[in-house]
C-alpha cells in the first residue's frame, strides 16, 4: 500500500472523481502505475487501525459541526476485558488525556461466552450500552471506566468502545 503524505489520509477510503492525464508518453506510464496502486489500497481490504489494549486510535470519521471550515478527525478508545466479573464492579483506565475540548459520540461494551464443547446452544453475545440492560452496566469519566454486573454468569469477555473527538470545540 503507498503511504499518503499526510497521515490521515490513510483512512481516506474514497478516490478523486477526475483526474487530469498527461499527454506525454513517458508520464502517461507513471501517472497510469500510480493510479493503478491507488485503486488497488482503496479496492482491496484496508486495516484501519489495530487493537492494542487501551491505546487510542483514529478510526476513520471526519466530522465539521457548528462550522464547516474545521474538520474533526474521530479516535477510539478499545479496553479488552479478558473476564467480566459474575457480579461486582471492575474499574478501568479511561482514554488519556481527558481535556476541556473532548466530545464523546457513542459508547457501547460487548460481551461473549462461546458456546461450551459439551452443551452446544449454551453460548450468550450482546452489546450493552451504559444503562439498560440489567445484567451489566458501566460509566466512564476522566478518571475511570467502571463496569458493574449482577447476575451476569462466569465466562464472559468482551470489550468497552468509546468513540470520540478530540478537538470537539
């Protein structure tokens, strides 16, 4: 894949609707190779970040709100959750950096207990939400993630989502 100059354009998964070709032969094979490679990054699967425990990243949204003259990149914030508690509270780091501009846009967790080789059928995946469902719940703040579960069940993991911007002002 060619490395864009700037790197938020890395998550640009859209091409230009015209181009101008040049006339000249020999600038005509190296416009038509560098074109080519740009179709291939866009058309084939693109990675658009990695998961590495409670790191941010930029995941791909652009957002102009209130003015249109400032665009806003979008980060995510991915904690793996290896085993969620069967009841009781588990307390998390929450995105670094928390300051005065940042503007949270969705939060979500996830939890999953495969099904067990000898009970098939016996398998749970859901998404959860701060609030609402009564097995588990969570709230975040500048100073932690707190998930709280009641009656969840044992073998659960899963994952806490927060999706943000950070110059959100």
């Amino acid at each position: 894949m060619t490395t864009p100059s700037n790197p938020i354009n890395l998550f640009t998964p859209f091409l230009p609707s015209t181009y101008d070709v040049p006339n000249e032969e020999d600038r005509l094979h190296s416009f038509l190779e560098d074109k080519f490679s740009q179709f291939a990054d866009v058309i084939n699967d693109k990675t658009i970040g990695a998961f590495t425990q409670s790191v941010e990243n930029l995941n791909g949204n652009k957002f102009a709100y209130d003015t249109t003259s400032k665009v806003r990149s979008g980060y995510q914030y991915l904690v793996r959750i290896a085993n969620y508690p069967s009841s009781g509270t588990l307390t998390l780091s929450p995105p670094p950096n928390i300051n005065p501009q940042f503007v949270i846009f969705q939060a979500w967790g996830s939890a999953s207990k495969p099904p067990s080789a000898l009970n098939a059928g016996d398998g749970d995946f859901f998404s959860f939400f701060g609030s609402g469902n009564p097995k588990i719940t969570f709230t975040f703040s500048d100073t932690s993630i707190v998930v709280t579960t009641t009656a969840l069940g044992t073998g659960y993991s899963g994952f806490i989502c927060i999706t943000y911007i950070r110059d959100g002002i």
